[in-house]
C-alpha cells in the first residue's frame, strides 16, 4: 500500500533546503565545467605538449570525456547506497569527492616537470571527478522533489538545475577575469591553477550548508514501511538496481532519449563554442568567456521560470519546446557566431541556452516522478547519467573532429538536430507525471498512473 501523502515542509525550511542542494550543485558543476573550459583554453599546451594546437585540444577534450565514463558508475553506487542509506549522506560524500579532485588538479604538475606521468594523473582525478557528479546531481534533485509538494514540485526542483548555469557562470567568470587581469604567459604558467583551488573554499562552504539540512521525509516513510515488511514477513527488498530494471525499465530508457538533445546541446553551446569561437572565427579566448558568462547567467535566470510553467502545463510540453527549439536553432547559431561580433556571438548562445533551460529545467521534478522512492535515487541517476557518456562525453570530440574534417559548422548543427529528433521521440513515449504522488513508495509504473488519472478526473469535476 502507498505511505500517506506528507504535509509540506514550511517554507523556510523548504527554502533552507533549496539553497543547500543548490549551493553543493554549483560547487560540483563549478569544477566539472572548470575542467571543461581549462580543457580548451590551456591543457592541450600544459599537457599535450608537441601536438598540433587542434590535436592538442582532442586530446584534452579525451580527458573531459573520460570524466563522463565514470559518471554511470558514480550513479550506480551513490544510487544502491542512497536509496538505502538516505541521500543526505550521500550528497556529503560526492561534494568531498568532487571538491577535493579539483582542488588536487590545481596542485598537479605540468608535462614539462613530470613528462607522461602528467596527463596520467590528470585523467584520475578526472575519473573522480565524473563519479562523484554521477551521484550528486539525483540525491540533490531527490532532496527537493521529495521536500516539496506536487503543486509546485517543478518550480521547486528547478532550483538545483540552476546549479548547472551557476556553476558554469563562476567558472567562466574565474577564468575570464585572469584572462583580462594576467597575460597569456602568466595565465598558462600559474594562473590557471587559482581557480582550481578555489574549490577548496568553497567545498567547505557547501558542507557547512548541507549538514544542516535534514533527510527526505518521503525516503524516511518509505524506509520505515520497509522494516516494518521486514520485520513482519522477514522479507528483504531487492536492490534498487534490480527493482528499476525490472519495473522502470521502460522510464530508464525514456530518461536516456530525453537527455540527448539536452546533454548534446549543451556541451556544444558552452564547451565546443570555445573551441569555434578562437579557431574557426579566430575571435578572442576572453570575447567567448564573456559571451558564454553573459548567457549562462539568463540561463540561470529563466530554469525557474520553464520549471514554473511545467506546474501548469505539464514535463512533456515544455520539455519538447526545449527539444524541437534547441534543434531549428541550430543553423542560425552557427550563422550568427560566423558574422564575427560579439553581439552575434551573446545572442547565439543566449538563445541556445534558453531554449536548453526548457529541458533542463523540467528533467528534476520529470525524472524524479518517474520511479518509486526506494528506487528513485538509482533510477533518476542511471537514466540521467548513463545517456552522459553517447551525449555529453563524445559532443565536444565530436564537434571538434567535424569541424577539423569537414572545415564546417554544417555537420555540427546536423548532429545537435539528429539529438534533438531522438528526444523528440523519447518524450513523445513518455506520460506526464506531473500530479505524481511520490510517496507512493511501492507502486510500479502502471500503479503509479492512476494517480494522475485520478487527480485528472477531480481537476475536471470541479472545472
């Protein structure tokens, strides 16, 4: 039988739980995309050395992608663990793994002091750094979604979305700010480690926060109705992998299809337009950090907003004027960067991201709806991360090996709209979960449906 509905937590402590999860999230995201923009601008010369500049860049970019390998395993584990154990803890745990890899890197030796041995180690700490991000971004979305009421669940979860953008914001912003203040020389000798080791301090800011939130009230329920089945029948539960598999295995798949365009797009709108932006169109490494922190902070700005509007109209609505939009702008993005002015260059990528924000904003409360709670931690992480290693991880490579081949913005545009017709489709499977109750700790998916069924058909009573 399903839990009882919880009462809402009071708004300030709604509130206190949102700017924990979201304070860790752009921690988290601030060193994940912190590499991603180094891995552009500076590693190909610090540790690939000897290389064509563009092979040079693939290579770095190798690096990057590696990070998103590890991020199904990080899913895996924080996922079996917090939905066993609680996903406060967890979330403790990925922000001291993330912080502190990051603050490492910013201590590592170049290729020039300690030769192959460099890149080797640059690669571990990569591969910690995509662990701890594959168990922090469910446990933080999870924390919210299950704190907060159906009503407004998409508002809500939107928060930690924002983390995305804040965090790609801080770092942009770090580094364009060296790049203005240092020179070239500077930068690349030293001053690229500063923002790595920023981490640091803010690790220990995030942790002070988020150890004074407290656990999800619907996963304590659903924990307790456990042990009591336990204790009566003396029946253990499956693991949460094998309950996922076996019941929403379906909704893992939708998950991966809806995250292609979102992911794909993403990487290219601010990890690869570095790349374009210096090399193809030969603008300057700081005119394309200050166009993606102008548009990575109305990024953040409008994920809220398309979070509000899925309360009202539904995931899948917005979440498909995210996908189909992201695809038709592809064309006119590339055209407008090609025009060469920083003008053109903002709005191509300001677009590019509001359009994104209407995928990634409704993914938390969508993906969150999708599974039962002890198995939500593990589902809402394996669909979200185990589609980052075909979207996110290959996107910058991809992009920079079509643009090295063919000399052309075509193919790119081409491979952001193959992604976007994927998650067209998988959005187009998938049913609308918005009036979920997600204390309905036992239900499988089609148990589950009569919820919204039933809410559906008091909405049009009293209509």
């Amino acid at each position: 039988m399903a839990a009882p509905a919880s009462a809402p937590p009071a708004p300030s402590s709604l509130k206190r739980i949102v700017a924990a999860s979201l304070i860790g999230t752009t921690i988290e995201w601030y060193d994940f995309f912190l590499y991603g923009s180094a891995a552009a601008l500076v590693f190909n010369k610090l540790f690939f050395p000897g290389s064509d500049p563009l092979v040079g860049t693939l290579l770095a970019f190798l690096t990057y992608a590696i990070g998103f390998a590890a991020r199904p395993l990080g899913a895996l584990v924080f996922g079996h663990f917090g939905d066993r154990l609680g996903r406060k803890k967890l979330l403790v745990l990925s922000l001291l793994l993330m912080g502190g890899a990051t603050f490492a890197i910013g201590l590592l030796p170049t290729h020039a002091t300690i030769g192959t041995a460099a890149p080797i180690l640059l690669t571990v700490l990569r591969l910690v750094q995509g662990f701890a991000l594959g168990g922090e971004w469910g446990g933080a979305v999870l924390l919210v979604s299950e704190h907060g009421d159906a009503e407004r669940r998409g508002f809500w979860a939107s928060w930690p979305q924002t983390g995305a953008p804040a965090g790609q914001l801080l770092a942009t912003g770090v580094l364009a700010a060296l790049t203005a203040l240092l020179s070239d020389a500077a930068f690349i000798s030293w001053g690229w480690r500063i923002p790595f080791l920023l981490s640091g301090v803010l690790v220990i800011v995030g942790l002070w926060i988020r150890l004074s939130v407290d656990e999800s009230p619907v996963f304590k329920a659903a924990l307790a109705q456990a042990e009591g089945r336990k204790a009566a029948a003396g029946t253990t539960e499956k693991m949460p992998l094998v309950a996922v598999l076996r019941h929403h295995w379906r909704d893992v798949l939708i998950a991966m299809g809806a995250r292609m365009a979102e992911n794909i797009s993403y990487y290219v709108i601010t990890a690869f337009i570095l790349v374009y932006a210096t090399t193809a169109v030969e603008m300057s490494k700081q005119t394309a950090l200050n166009a993606v922190l102008i548009a990575s902070a109305v990024h953040f700005a409008v994920i809220p907003l398309w979070g509000a509007l899925s309360d009202r109209i539904g995931r899948r609505p917005v979440y498909l004027i995210g996908a189909i939009g992201v695809g038709a702008w592809m064309f006119p993005f590339f055209a407008l960067i090609d025009r060469g002015t920083f003008g053109s260059l903002v709005l191509a990528v300001t677009v590019g991201l509001v359009l994104h924000g209407a995928m990634y904003a409704p993914q938390a409360a969508f993906f969150s709806e999708m599974f039962a709670t002890r198995m939500r931690y593990s589902g809402a992480s394996i669909g979200a991360q185990f589609s980052s290693v075909a979207a996110g991880a290959p996107a910058p490579l991809i992009a920079t090996a079509l643009l090295d081949d063919y000399g052309s913005s075509t193919p790119i545009a081409l491979y952001v709209i193959a992604a976007a017709l994927l998650t067209v489709v998988a959005i187009g499977c998938a049913k609308e979960t918005r009036h979920r109750d997600l204390s309905a700790v036992d239900d499988t998916p089609e148990k589950a449906d009569a919820a919204p069924a039933a809410q559906a058909t008091a909405d049009a009573s009293t209509a």
